[in-house]
C-alpha cells in the first residue's frame, strides 16, 4: 500500500469516528483508540478533512469533534477559529518586527528579505 493510500484509509476512518450534531461529539482521544492512530495523526487527518471541505467542529468544553449540524454550529466554530487566528497574529508580530530590524541590519539596500518574500505570497 501506498503512503498516499495509508493516508486516505486514515482520513476515512477518522472521518466515521466523528459524528453530526455537538451532542454526538468524540474527542480525539476515543477516536485514536478506535482507529488505531496515535493522537497526532488524529490531529493531523483531521485538518486535512477540515481542509477539504468538511465542517468538523471541536468543542472547548472538551467533549470532542462533530460534523456541524446547523447554522449555529458552524458560527460558533467560525467565531472560534478566528479568535484563535487573531491571536497567532498579535503573538507574532514582534518576532515580524524583530526579523525587520535585524534583516535590515545584515542586507545590502537591493536584496530583498526573507520576510518579503513571506509577504508576497
């Protein structure tokens, strides 16, 4: 079998092991257990799964992973997602300030920084 192939029948066991509706919710945990996967493979499949396309929700309460069931769900999740994205970007903005600062010191005026580079992307 195929790493590619491993990686599918992984998504798509973890992807049976998470249910619709928040009162159906597994956390990663029981999922790992019933897949066989250790907790960061769980993790990792499970972003895959989010990023292609599929509305799994987590809980902050601790209760787990579900398919989103309503509109509510999904701006509760939403709102979550974001509040933690905002939080990444005031967490690193003084390290950007301190690559600035120190690229500026060590380059020649035409070259351009590795953070530009980031930027343009």
């Amino acid at each position: 079998m195929s790493n590619e192939e491993m990686i599918e029948r992984q998504r798509a066991a973890v992807l049976c092991c998470i249910r619709t509706g928040k009162d159906m919710a597994n956390t990663r945990h029981w999922i790992a257990m019933h897949t066989g996967l250790n907790d960061r493979v769980v993790r990792n499949r499970i972003e895959e799964l989010r990023n292609e396309g599929h509305l799994i929700c987590n809980t902050q309460n601790g209760r787990g992973y579900y398919i989103a069931e309503d509109i509510e769900d999904i701006k509760a999740q939403y709102k979550q997602d974001c509040a933690r994205a905002m939080s990444i970007l005031r967490r690193i903005k003084p390290f950007r300030h301190a690559l600035r600062e120190l690229e500026a010191e060590e380059r020649d005026e035409d070259q351009i920084t590795m953070l530009e580079l980031l930027e343009e992307e």
